[in-house]
C-alpha cells in the first residue's frame, strides 16, 4: 500500500472544553462592542482612581485632549466652523423642510450631533450631521400630519 506503514502516527486533536451558554453569550458580546478590548489598557492599573481617570480619558475623550487645546488649534477650529456653518444651516433648514418638520428641528439637527460628537467621539476626520436619506426616512416614518 502507498503512505502506509508500522511507522504512522496518528495524531490526536484536542477539543476545548464545552463553554456554558452565559460565558460564551459574554464573549461574543464584548469581542461585537468592544473588540479590541478598550479595558486593557488600564486592567493592570494598580491605583483605582488613575483607573478610573483612563477609562473615562478613553470613552470621554474631550478629557484628553482638552488640556494640551491651544489657542493656534483654536484659530483653524474657527475657521473651519463658520465654513462649515455656512453650509450646515440652510442644508439643516432644506433637510427639516424634506421631513415635513419645522425648520428649528433642522437647525438642533445641525449643531447638536457634532456637539455630542466633540464630547465623546475619537476621530478628527469624521463628519456628523443630517443627511438627506434620513431626512426622508423620518418624513416616510411620520406620514402626513396634514
């Protein structure tokens, strides 16, 4: 016979232990929201309250980059917000009339995102606003309140 003889070995594989529902359940939930794991960085910490500053550093990122703001930082900042103004404010004030609302909601539409975006968010790049299709979606969802 081909590829046989006294000398073959048969190799054994080894099956993990049966996880019970809840463990695996917690698993697949923290590697879904936090999968790369956003706790590692300071697990090891020994001093509870510099843990506590890191975590809230990482999810509340103003925190973080706040204090190293300068007042350079801030001239291009305003800049790039009365630009942006310029363009958010009728496009809020169209979107809402799209939705068949009032044209406030546009505007709260408009800066309250990037605002809450600011606090809490980690890119530089990202931009946050209302956009047309969802403007739609709502007036859909709403129907007519003739």
């Amino acid at each position: 016979m081909i590829g046989s003889s006294e000398t073959d070995v048969i190799q054994k594989v080894n099956f993990p232990r049966p996880r019970s529902f809840f463990t695996s359940f917690k698993s697949d939930l923290k590697e879904t929201f936090f999968p790369d794991d956003p706790f590692r960085q300071f697990k090891s910490e020994p001093n509870p309250l510099n843990r506590t500053k890191e975590a809230l550093q990482y999810f509340i990122t103003i925190i973080e980059w706040l204090p190293k703001y300068n007042l350079c930082l801030f001239r291009y900042d305003l800049l790039a917000g009365i630009t942006i103004a310029s363009l958010a404010i009728p496009q809020g004030i169209s979107y809402a009339k799209l939705a068949n609302l009032p044209p406030i909601i546009g505007l709260y539409s408009s800066f309250v995102p990037p605002l809450i975006y600011a606090i809490f968010g980690s890119s530089k790049d990202l931009a946050v606003g209302t956009v047309a299709a969802a403007s739609l979606l709502l007036a859909s969802t709403l129907g007519d309140k003739g």
